[in-house]
C-alpha cells in the first residue's frame, strides 16, 4: 500500500483509508482527535508541493536516495508514531538503514501542505518510510524499535503532540513482511 510521501511518487494521490463514519471530538487547540468522513475533508490540490525534495536529491545525513529505484537488496516499511521528524532521527541511525524519508500517508486530500494536515482535515497519518537491507537488519528489530520507542495504545496523540496526524500505524508494502 504505496501512499503519499511530499506529493513526488505515484501522480500525488494519496490513498484513502477504508473505514467507517465517527463522530468527530475535539481535544486541545480545537484539533480533531477522530478523522473526518472523506466529503468532508480539505480538497488539496493537483500540482506536488514545491518545497518537497525533487527525485534526484539524496538524503542529508545518510547520502543515499531519498526516491526509488533503490538497490534490489532493499525492503520498505511506513511507520507512523508521532513526529515524523523525531522517527526519521530514530531509524536513520540504526545499522542497517538504506534511506529514510518522512511524509504523510493514509489520508484523502491530494497533495496537503503540512499545515492543512496539522488541520486533522486531510485524516493523514505522518510516518517515515524506512528503506532497508534485510541481510543486515531484521524488520522483527524495526518493529521492536517501532513499539519500544512509542506508545501505541495512546490514540492519536504521542507526548504533547494532539491529533490524528500522530496516530500510530505500520504501513506493509508486501503481505509477507510480518513476522
């Protein structure tokens, strides 16, 4: 399940959860702790975001591509546990690693800017998609790291950050990851 990551990859569009209608709360701030029903959320926009990171740029600490094609020896996940900054700065370290890219997924609205999504009207999930060596790192350490660095029982929300954006996910792209 490929989704959105800064509007570069696949036309833009991000891929619509299937779930059902939920009366909306509010915590905090007015931010939506429940997501909206796909009617009601912002329309976004057709054109990819222009501060994204262009399909040639390779990533700031680690060197290594930040888009696809990346070496055939390589396996992706999503995870979404909070900031995606804070996630990124946990998995770029670990040995292992390929490439790590934050960005946003799940959601219904084409293209959002950061701000629209810190809106909860897009119902995107921030996560950061985690490209690495299988030979060298086992996803079962990913997952472990995934579930000892945050609380997942703590809906939509991690720390002091509120809302549905830091909800917590894991994003398979192959049925056969889990093990």
């Amino acid at each position: 399940m490929l989704s959105l990551f800064f509007s570069r990859l696949g036309g833009g569009r991000a891929v619509v959860s299937r779930w059902g209608g939920a009366t909306r709360g509010i915590l905090g701030g007015g931010r939506p702790i429940t997501k909206f029903l796909p009617g009601e959320c912002l329309d976004g926009r057709e054109e990819p975001i222009s501060a994204a990171p262009g399909l040639d740029e390779k990533h700031y600490t680690l060197g290594t591509r930040l888009h696809p094609p990346f070496p055939e020896d390589t396996e992706m996940i999503m995870l979404g546990m909070g900031c995606y900054w804070c996630s990124e700065d946990i998995f770029m370290k670990m040995k292992g690693i390929y490439s790590t890219h934050v960005g946003f997924a799940q959601g219904v609205t084409t293209n959002p800017t950061y701000k629209e999504v810190c809106t909860g009207r897009t119902n995107h999930n921030e996560v950061v998609r985690v490209v690495y060596h299988p030979s060298k790192l086992a996803l079962r350490k990913i997952l472990e790291v995934f579930f000892e660095q945050h609380d997942p029982t703590s809906s939509n929300r991690q720390g002091g950050d509120v809302g549905t954006q830091y909800r917590s996910g894991i994003l398979s792209l192959h049925a056969y990851d889990f093990p």
